[in-house]
C-alpha cells in the first residue's frame, strides 16, 4: 500500500518509439511565449517528465517509450508533485497532533475519547480525499490525451 497517490500504466502502439517520442514532444509547450498545449514538463529523447498545463496540476507523469515488437509500449508513472505531498503532510502532522492533544485532555471521560476518535477518522478520511480526489482527477485527463497522442495511427 502506498501512502502517497501513485499509479501506473502501459500504452502500447504499432508506431515507432521515434514516433510517439515526435507526438509526446507535440503536446508540451515549449517556453513561456510558445502556444499553450496540454503538458509542460523535460523531455529528454525517450524519457519524459510531465505535469498538466494547468493553473493547479496534482499529478506528475513520468514516461519512457521503449521498443516492443513491432511497435512500442509507453510506460506511465504518475505521483503526486513533492511539494503539494510536504504540504499535505505537514497538515496532517499539525491536526494529528491537535487530535492526540485533545485526546490527552479528554482521556478521563469515555465521551471525550469517542468524540476524539471520531474526529481523528474524520481528518483521516478528509486528508485521503484532499490527496486523492484532483490527483486522480489529472492521471484521467493526463492519460486522456496521452492515449490519444499514443494510438493515433
């Protein structure tokens, strides 16, 4: 089980890996004054490294093309941006704390430490959604045009 979101896929084409590498490299724009497409992120020959060209993007996709048959296969990785996951743990260590605080201070009655579990299930389920919820939000749409560029014939 991981922790942190993370989740991977393979895309395969009948097109060359020099192929897919041209149609990836077609969706990442290209500096800050190029026309905006999907992606913006490094390419480096077959290797990628991508985020949605969004205001807020979760996910990062990480990607290699390699040789399969006679065709290709895409191999996709998706995590969550570092800096939103220090964040997101931070967060939750900070509420963690509040909630064993409280549950210190409510250990004499029965009531405080089943309001204090409570609690701590609610922040729970609440960090998981805060995590989960956009981040697979963008491995969709992500995966979308990916596929899209991918099996185009």
């Amino acid at each position: 089980m991981n922790l942190l979101p993370f989740d991977r896929t393979e895309l395969r084409s009948t097109s060359t890996p020099d192929e897919i590498a041209a149609r990836v490299a077609e969706l990442v724009t290209q500096g800050h004054w190029a026309a905006q497409r999907p992606f913006r992120g490094k390419l480096q020959g077959r290797r990628f490294q991508l985020v949605r060209n969004v205001q807020r993007p979760h996910a990062v996709v990480v990607g290699e093309i390699e040789s399969a048959g006679a065709g290709s296969v895409v191999r996709l990785r998706f995590r969550l941006r570092w800096a939103l996951a220090a964040f997101l743990g931070v967060w939750f260590a900070l509420f963690s704390y509040a909630a064993a605080a409280n549950l210190r201070g409510l250990a004499s009655d029965v009531a405080g430490i089943v309001l204090a579990l409570v609690a701590g299930t609610v922040t729970v389920g609440f960090a998981a959604a805060l995590l989960t919820t956009p981040f697979r939000h963008d491995v969709r749409q992500a995966l979308e045009t990916l596929r899209a560029a991918v099996e185009r014939a």
